[in-house]
C-alpha cells in the first residue's frame, strides 16, 4: 500500500511539474486603443500578458448579436506570415465614412521556435456577452461640425490623467489628442502602459480615436523606438495628416528640445537632419489637393513656435516650419510643453500668420470646429473653464 501510495504520489507531482510548464493563456494586458483612423480605414492597437497571435472581429453596429453570424476577421501580416508578439496593432480597411463598428480582440499562443508552428493554449477573446462590445467611428469629411479633447505635458500623473478623461465617454467628442510628453521618457512597455495608457483604455481609448503627437520626452529612454510600435500612423513616421469634417490636422513631430550635441543626450541625437526630413514632408503634404481643399486647417505640435531667441529646438522648429505653415494658410496651432497657457495672437511672434494656443500641464482643451469659426475651451482638472478663445476661419 505504502509502494503504491509513494507511485501515485509521484505521478501527481509529474502531473503538477507538467501543468507548470503548460503555456498560459494570453489575455490583454492594456487597451485597446484606435489609432490611424479614416474615413475607411482605422488601427486597433493592444498588449497581451503572453507573447501570441492576435486579430480582431468585426461588426456593424446594426443592433444584432456580435455572435448573430460569422464576422469578418483581421490579421497583422507581414510577408506572409501572421504577426506573434505581445504588441498587436490590426489595420481594419474597407469600412464607411461616419460609421460605428464593433470589434472584439482575439488571442492565441503559438509556438513559432520550430520548423512548423504549434498552437500552445485556447483562444482568448474580449468580452461581448456580458458587456458591449468595444465600439468606434470612423472619421467623415461631410460632418458640419466636429469637436476633440486635448491633453498634454501628463508626464505619468495618473490623477491628472484620470480627472481630464474620466468623463470622455460621457461628452462623446470626435477624437482625443495626446499632444506629447505624456511620459517623462519611453521606457519599457510596461512603463509607457502604468504612465497612462493603462488609464485610457479604462476611460476612453477602446471607443474613441486617438491622436498622438508625439513630443520631445517621448524621444527619450531606452523604448523611444517602440512609440510607432505602440502608435502607429499613416506615413510610418509621428508626422502625417488627416481630414475630419470641415478641417484638416497636420500633426506634426518636433524632435528635441536642446542641439543635438548637449550632453543629456550622450552623443545619441540627430534631430537637425530630422528636422529637415519633416520640413521636406511639410512641403509635399500641404501642396496636397487633400489638404489644400479644406476650409479649416489646424496644426498640432507639442513644441510652439516662440518669440525672438527660445531654445535650439524651438528655434530651429521656427526657421523650417513657420514660412511653410504660414503658406499654408493655417488658422491655429495647438501645442503644449511650456507647462503654462498662452495665447499667441497671429503676428506677435515677428512673423507667425496665425495664432497659437499654449495649453498647460494641468488643463485639459476642449474644440468645436466649424467651416466658419473654431472655439476653444481650457478646462482645469474639476471642468471649470479659464480661457475661451473663438478664432474666425480665414
């Protein structure tokens, strides 16, 4: 009794040894959040807690059941192969203008060590049983008036992150801007994910669009580049364009603050040619006929543009840029990284033809864009508003 008690238990302390080894399953670590979004086409963004293969269902947003029929499945391909990682990023293509769809995340272990792949664990899926789906719209240029909310400089506050989007659900804006410096520096993933993203994806990201202008403290730290990884766009870069209701966005990268030989940089920055990179992009970009056919044209660059001698960043920023935007008939820009509101009136900078509002590390904007005009709300943390400012479209 006591050689068959001593044989069962070592087949069990095999079995435990074996279960420890079998592979978890993946379930979504942080989001989603949508990124890259059109009228057509949007780009739906997650982390998983195990490296594995991810895709994404979806379905119109026509009151049946998520599980009514067969939905339409998306893939990360790349030459071929569907994408095993613990970042996914799923381009959605073919959909409608102004359009709300509904999509659910798909996970699954594999192990690709080998010759052929072997599948490791069960599919794992967001919930769309006990829950609604997770729901976005696609953008629309016919829309007559369309609003955003804009956050920048959060630097990995959580209270403040939460105070600025905890009601995004609630006022239901077009899309949300990221204008730079959420984090203090890209880090690991894990980082990026407790500064902020963790938080987004609780209040607002996996139903609204987001924007992400990427500023000069996401340049910094070991992940900087996992940021096109994290927020991928339309041009491959942090610089692209996009047209929503009556105007057009020029988002718009910076680079550093400082020249490119200072010492926090450890011989590590070439932000001078960049620089000249996205001046050349300008340039193509607002000859456009995309862009020159809208009514509104609105910049976002988290590093403004300043009065006579600033840093080398912004100097440089001023020299390469301004001339361009000011052709382009630009009627605002929105940038951040000051730490203080300001309000630059159109001219006061010695040659800047349009105005440009300066938001704090605290406050969050609020926009309404019409053909005709351009309303701007800051709001500090509790909702009260302090500045208001309405520009006339030229």
């Amino acid at each position: 009794m006591k050689k068959l008690f001593l044989s069962i238990a070592a087949i069990l302390m095999a079995l435990n040894i074996f279960a420890d080894e079998l592979p978890k399953t993946a379930d979504i670590k942080c989001g989603p959040w949508v990124v890259g979004v059109t009228e057509t086409e949007m780009t739906i963004v997650w982390t998983s807690t195990s490296r594995c293969m991810g895709w994404v269902e979806v379905a119109p947003d026509d009151g049946t059941s998520f599980y009514a029929e067969k939905r339409p499945a998306f893939y990360e391909d790349h030459l071929g192969r569907h994408i095993i990682s613990e970042v996914h990023h799923v381009r959605l293509t073919n959909l409608k203008p102004g359009t709300v769809y509904r999509y659910r995340l798909y996970q699954q272990c594999i192990d690709d060590s080998g010759h052929s792949p072997i599948p490791l664990s069960r599919v794992t899926a967001s919930d769309v049983y006990s829950r609604h789906p997770f729901a976005v719209r696609t953008l629309d240029k016919s829309k007559e008036e369309i609003s955003f909310t804009m956050i920048n400089d959060i630097h990995g506050r959580d209270s403040i992150m939460n105070a600025h989007t905890k009601d995004i659900r609630a006022n239901k804006p077009d899309f949300v801007v990221f204008n730079g410096d959420m984090a203090s520096f890209m880090g690991s993933i894990a980082d990026i994910e407790k500064d902020f993203m963790t938080r987004a994806s609780k209040n607002f990201s996996p139903d609204f669009p987001l924007v992400y202008v990427r500023g000069n403290h996401e340049a910094r730290g070991p992940g900087y580049n996992e940021f096109m990884n994290l927020f991928p766009s339309s041009t491959g870069t942090p610089s692209y364009m996009f047209r929503h209701g009556p105007a057009a966005f020029l988002v718009l990268d910076c680079g550093e603050d400082k020249p490119d030989s200072d010492i926090e940089y450890g011989g590590t920055a070439a932000y001078d040619a960049y620089r000249e990179q996205i001046a050349q992009w300008l340039k193509q970009t607002i000859e456009s006929e995309e862009f020159k056919s809208s009514p509104v044209k609105i910049v976002l660059m988290h590093i403004p543009f300043e009065k006579g001698q600033g840093w080398w960043g912004n100097n440089e920023l001023k020299r390469l840029l301004l001339p361009l935007l000011n052709e382009a008939d630009v009627d605002v820009m929105l940038s951040g990284h000051n730490h203080s509101y300001s309000f630059r009136e159109k001219g006061s900078l010695n040659g800047n033809e349009f105005p440009i509002l300066v938001n704090s590390n605290n406050d969050r904007v609020e926009v309404k864009v019409t053909a005709s005009e351009i309303k701007m709300q800051v709001k500090d943390a509790t909702g009260k508003t302090l500045h208001e400012k309405t520009i006339a479209v030229k």
